[in-house]
C-alpha cells in the first residue's frame, strides 16, 4: 500500500523540500509514498482571489477563510485523516506518527499568517496538529516534520528493518545513548559494558540509562506513561 500525502498550502514550490532528500527522496523515487502539494489558492473567491480576510474582532494579520479552506479540502477529500498544522492542536507524537504512518496517508492543511478560520474545524473532521510549543511562520515545516517522522516508518524505507522498532518514545522514554569508534576520544572512553559482549548487561545498562535520561530530562514523559515505575532511577554507575 502506498501512503499517500496531499499538502493544501499557499506555497506549494516549497515541496518536496528536504524530503525529497536521503531516506524519504529515495522512498518517494521509489514510489513507497506519493506527494501532491495543491495550491490553497485555486480555491479562492471573487474577483480578486481572495483566500483571507481580516480578523473578526479587530486585531493584527489575516485570517485564512473557511470556505476557501473548505473548497480546498473538499477538492481531495477521500477517507484519509485530514490533518491541519496549528500550534493550537495536539502535539504530535510517535504514537500518532506510527498510527498514520500504517495507514494511507493524510492531507494536510498548512495555514499562514494568523492561522485559520476556527469554523473549519467545525464543518469538516480536521485533526488539528501541533509540532510544539513554539510559533512557525506557516504550517508548510510542520507538515513536513510530520511527513519525515511517518516516512522513515513506512516498509522499506530504513535500511535496518529493526532500527524503526526501539526508539525513543515508544515505551514513554528516551532511547539510550550510542557510541561507536573510537573507544577513546579526548580522553573518554566507551562505557566499558558496551565492550563487555555480555548482550544480556548490556541490555540491562541501555535500559537504565533510558529511564535515568527520561527522568532527568523529560519527566513529563515518565508522568504521561507512569513508565518505568518498576525500576529505580540507578544514580550512579554512569560509566561501567
Ligand atoms: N496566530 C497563531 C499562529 C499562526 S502561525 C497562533 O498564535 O496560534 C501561522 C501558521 O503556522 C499556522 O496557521 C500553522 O499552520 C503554522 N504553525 C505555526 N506554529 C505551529 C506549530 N507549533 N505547529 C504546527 N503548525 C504551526
């Protein structure tokens, strides 16, 4: 099954951007996702071709309009999730990236200057999608962002089959961290259990270390999965 994205945007030259790089270029020469990137304007009204209007109630910046969006949307509308980019969404995560990413793609409403119409999200099914708690200047980036994280997931795309399956996030942690060659750089040295062969130690210290990082530098994550309950946080041992 090939995964289908549709971008609605203003600027549609600004795809395929960076996926049509590495992994995800590959991916789309080889058809395992297909892109189309639709201009919102198409759908513009009257006889200046207008796609915004000023913000009701006064204020700065234009307001994309909710029949353009609407037309835009119904124009490709075919049972796939249609997704908007908002930072007033949900923020996205790995779990709903491994969901899309296993279904038939998505269409994607990319806004700009203060956003959109809110009666959008009223009058069709639209997710809205968040990439952080930060402001992007449109949703193009976002969008892509999304794209990139469901594309490296889809069959074929990553070269090791398994380098998609443990990574951060998935059991509500962080991943452990790597290291490769040299064993010794400026001094420091590979923490000598990854040298050891002993797979069953190494599993054992990976796993630690993803719950002591988690907990250090996302302990919201620890909170959201009450993951890693069962284990105490190691202190100390970093290097052994
Ligand atoms: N005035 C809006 C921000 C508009 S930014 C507000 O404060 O909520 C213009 C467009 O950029 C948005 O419509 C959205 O499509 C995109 N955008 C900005 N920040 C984003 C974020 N964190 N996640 C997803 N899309 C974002």
């Amino acid at each position: 099954m090939t995964f289908r994205a549709t971008i609605l945007t203003l600027y549609p030259e600004m795809f395929p951007g960076p996926l049509g790089t590495s992994l995800a270029g590959r991916a789309l020469e080889d058809d395992v996702w297909t892109l189309e990137a639709r201009n919102i304007r198409d759908h513009a009204v009257g006889k200046h071709r207008t796609v915004d209007d000023t913000p009701a109630g006064g204020g700065a910046g234009m307001v994309l309009r909710a029949d353009v969006l609407a037309a835009a949307l119904d124009a490709v509308a075919d049972g796939r999730p249609m997704l908007a980019m908002t930072p007033r969404g949900a923020p996205l995560t790995q779990a709903r990236v491994r969901d899309l990413a296993a279904g038939e793609g998505a269409t994607i409403l990319c806004g700009r200057f203060e956003g959109f119409d809110e009666r959008i999200f009223e009058g069709r099914a639209i997710e809205p999608v968040s990439v952080g708690d930060y402001v992007l200047s449109g949703g193009e980036l976002g969008a892509m962002v999304l794209l990139d994280a469901c594309i490296r997931l889809l069959p074929g795309v990553m070269g090791a089959a398994s380098s998609g399956e443990e990574e951060s996030f998935d059991e509500g942690l962080l991943e452990y961290p790597h290291y490769t060659r040299p064993v010794e750089w400026e001094g420091r040295t590979i923490p000598e259990v990854l040298r050891s062969g002993d797979h069953a130690k190494i599993a054992a210290w990976r796993k630690q270390r993803a719950i002591d990082d988690t907990r250090l530098r996302r302990p919201d994550l620890i909170e959201r999965h009450g993951g890693a309950r069962e284990a105490p946080p190691s202190g100390a041992q970093r290097d052994t």
